[in-house]
C-alpha cells in the first residue's frame, strides 16, 4: 500500500475533493484499501471528509480532499 500513497497524496493535493471509489480508481486500490490508505496519510496531514459532490464521477456521498486556507 505505501508505494500508492503518492498517488493519493497527489489527487488530494489538487485540491479537489474525490470520493472513495474514485480515489481509488486513481490508485489502483478497491474503495476499501483507498479508505485505509487515506486514514494513514490522515496520521501526518489533515484531511477532510465531507458529504458532498465528488469532482470526478458527480456522485453525492462521502468524500476526502485537503481544504487550503484562504488568504486576503
């Protein structure tokens, strides 16, 4: 599972927030491995779940992404 977390890490980063099965998707991982490996990384940075629109497949479910302050 590590060697996939850059991947996720990366599609987090965008700024976008994904659902499980989408992250996945990108990472080559089944929702349920995609969920372990953001927990994990969820152990060093702070990553947000929302219930909302996922950006790549529209569906409204649970979803993860990094929220980045807004600056004046």
């Amino acid at each position: 599972m590590p060697e996939r977390l850059d991947v996720i890490l990366t599609a987090l980063l965008m700024g976008r927030f994904l659902c499980f099965a989408c992250v996945g998707t990108r990472a080559e991982l089944a929702p349920v491995g995609a969920r372990a490996a953001v927990d994990h990384l969820g152990e060093t940075i702070v990553i947000r779940r929302k219930r909302e629109r996922c950006h790549t497949c529209g569906e409204i479910t649970e979803t993860v992404g990094i929220e980045y302050a807004t600056t004046r």
